[in-house]
C-alpha cells in the first residue's frame, strides 16, 4: 500500500502569521512604552499629593497642639479661691468651730495647685466635722471632712482613754464661754482645803453649750473631758468631793505645766514673787 505523503503547510500563510504575530508584538511594546511616562507621571504626582497632605494635616495637629498647650498654661495660672488651715485642726473639730475659732484662711492660689476636692466656699463645712487632724497651711478638701453623727463623742476615744462628765461649773470655775471643744485645758481640783494639779493637756470634747464635734446630739450641760482609764475614778472622786477648776491652755507653743499643792500657808505670793 502506497505510503501518504503529509500535506505540506501553505508557506504563505506561514509567513503571514508570522507577520501578523510580529506586527501584534511591535504593538503591545509600544504601547508598554507609551504607557510607562503615564505611570511615572501618576505615581510622582501621587507622592507629591500625598506629601503635601502629610505636611498639611501635621501642620493642622500642631496648631491645635500649641493653642491645647496654650490653654492648659493660661488656665493651670489663673488664680482661685481655697480654704487653708493657718494653724492644726485637731480631728473632730466641727465646720462651726473652724469658723468661731478663725482656723482658717480664705485665700487664692494659681489653679494647676489646687487639689482634688478643694473647699471655696466655707458654707460646704456645715454639718461636717474634720476626719483627720489637718496640718497648718494644708488646703482643706472634701475627703478632710465628714458628716456630723450622733456617736461622734465615742468616735473620738480608742484604747485606753475615756470620756468623763464634771459636775456643772459656773462659768469661774470653767471659764466658759471661752472653753470651746477641742481646746486644752489644765484640770485643778480644791479638796479639804488643798488646790493642786489634778491633770495637764486635757483635751475637752464637750462644753455645756456646746455639743461633741460632729455630734448632732443636744448638749449635756456639763464639760466632758478626755482622760485616761487610770485617771477617771480621780475625777468621779473629785467629783463627789470636791471643786473643779478649769484653765485653758495656748492653742499652740504650750509650755509644761508645773505640778505643786495649794494652802493657807503658802497662798501667798514670797518675796521673790512666785
């Protein structure tokens, strides 16, 4: 059997196609070529957009930054109104007796100072006792103070130190109304014609027209008086027999009392005048 002959491809059409990918081949570079500035030109004009944006938004935050800084500054200085201690609060004491007793100022300091919960308005102490003692010059807040309770007398006592009531005193015997609660007086006792130092720097927490501070309970009528366990059977004895005599002590810089007994004999004063 004859053996078929594969049938040639048209040489032509060969070299046309050939031409024709050539031709398609040509083109696309060129258009790769045309293309390329194009996309230079976008992606520079990109970075330059893009950068001056940048430039513009970090300008933006920093104005707002400075005028930020500038009203923090202006403000921190501005002058306010604040109460301030002039001398020790003892813990205790009542709003009322801060304002009687003059224990504090009314002053201005720059506002980046002021504390948290600073007091401006002496109307805010009403009803409120000090919590803690408060120092001299120590700006006086909210968290210093608490409100007034009806057990604020027991609150004032730990440990070994006792409240003890005198029998009424005229206002001789316990220089009232000077005494006030939370003043220091030096306790003197007349028994069976003998006057002596019955106990220095005792601290008084309650006078008879004024109650305990922080106490909303009506007054006693009588001096109440912090003293140790030890001592307060002296004072119930002396109590029962004898006169009491109050003697109010400098609020600050007290000096020690001296201790010495009282009489006929030696009431008067020697001749080098002690």
């Amino acid at each position: 059997m004859p053996t078929r002959r594969a049938r040639p491809q048209h040489p032509n059409k060969t070299r046309q196609e050939r031409a024709d990918a050539a031709i398609e081949r040509d083109r696309r570079r060129a258009n790769v070529e045309n293309l390329a500035p194009s996309r230079l030109l976008k992606t520079r004009q990109g970075t330059i957009v893009i950068g001056v944006a940048a430039a513009v938004l970090a300008a933006i935050l920093l104005l707002v930054y400075l005028s930020n800084y500038r009203n923090s500054v202006k403000g921190s200085t501005e002058p306010v109104t604040v109460l301030v201690a002039k001398r020790l609060i003892p813990r205790g004491t009542t709003g009322a007796a801060l304002a009687n007793k003059n224990l504090y100022v009314v002053t201005t300091i720059p506002k980046g100072q002021l504390k948290l919960g600073a007091i401006s308005d002496p109307a805010a102490l009403t009803g409120r006792v000090a919590a803690a003692d408060i120092n001299p010059r120590q700006q006086l807040t909210t968290a210093d103070f608490t409100a007034a309770t009806v057990g604020a007398l027991a609150s004032q006592l730990s440990g070994a130190w006792r409240a003890v009531a005198l029998p009424t005193l005229d206002p001789a015997h316990g220089l009232a109304p000077d005494v006030q609660p939370g003043d220091h007086v030096d306790v003197y006792a007349q028994l069976k014609g003998v006057m002596g130092l019955v106990l220095p720097d005792v601290l008084v927490l309650a006078t008879p027209t004024l109650a305990t501070p922080g106490s909303t309970a009506p007054v006693s009528g009588n001096y109440i008086l912090r003293v140790s366990s030890v001592k307060a059977p002296k004072f119930a004895y002396i109590g029962e027999n004898g006169t009491f005599w109050l003697v109010l002590r400098p609020a600050t810089g007290a000096k020690a009392t001296p201790s010495f007994f009282v009489t006929d004999s030696n009431v008067y004063a020697s001749r080098g005048g002690h």
